[in-house]
C-alpha cells in the first residue's frame, strides 16, 4: 500500500498521462510489495502528482535547466525486500519516462521512505502489513 507523490514541472503529464501512470504505478507498487491486487488493497494505494512552475525548481542555485520528475515513496519497513526496491525504481523510471514522454536516460529520481508500521496510521489505527497480505482477494475497496 505505498502511498506515491510525483513532483514534476507544469506539463509534464497531461490528465490522461496522469491517469495511466497511476494505474501502472500501482499495480507495480504492490507487485513489488507481495501484496494482493484486490479492491480492497488497490484502494489504499495513494498516488499524488504535484506540479511547480518554472520558477519554482531550481538546480543548485539556478533555475533548472531541465524538466527533473521526483517520486517519492513511502512504504511501510520490512514491505519491500532489496529486489522489490530494485524493480520498483527500475520500473517506475520506465513509467515516468513512458508517460512523460521523456528520452533516455529519463530525468527522474525515485526515493523510497521506509516507516515503522508503528508509525503509520489508516483510520485512526496503526497499520498491518500482515494483514493487508492476508486479506481476502475479493475484499471490496474502501
């Protein structure tokens, strides 16, 4: 269940580019967490994309010269293995750059933020990756 916020340049995605790199961006984040695809579990993957104006991404101390696409990810610890963490900055680079339209190599950056389960709240409880796991595969979306 990460929870993904893209920051990026205005216009980097259009609507229809946002839409489809969420889906994917989903179903990669929980294929790399081994957990469920089911309605249930989708619907607590949470995916942002923010957007700044020109003048407001710098590189250094200068206005950037070039349109740098930022995720970052925050997973509950111990959800992702060393080979989890692999595909997924290996495969949300690909999605970046397929639905920014970005050539090779694609200017992005992928940061994964580890939290304590202790220190995750959903609804007012602490969270269970365990849990979320074992759940039931036609369990209904919140």
């Amino acid at each position: 269940m990460p929870k993904m916020i893209i920051h990026s340049p205005e216009g980097t995605f259009d609507a229809p580019a946002r839409q489809r790199a969420a889906a994917e961006l989903s179903t990669l984040g929980l294929a790399c967490e081994e957990l469920p695809a089911s309605p249930f579990v989708k619907s607590t993957v949470w995916i942002y994309f923010s957007e700044y104006a020109p003048d407001a991404v710098f590189m250094g101390d200068r206005p950037a010269s070039r349109g740098i696409v930022t995720l970052q990810l925050y997973a509950i610890e111990g959800g992702l293995n060393d080979d989890g963490k692999r595909r997924l900055i290996e495969g949300a680079t690909d999605i970046i750059g397929r639905h920014s339209g970005a050539k090779a190599p694609v200017p992005a950056y992928v940061v994964i933020h580890e939290i304590e389960e202790s220190d995750w709240g959903i609804f007012g409880k602490t969270a269970d990756l365990a849990a979320l796991r074992a759940s039931a595969a036609d369990a209904p979306s919140i």
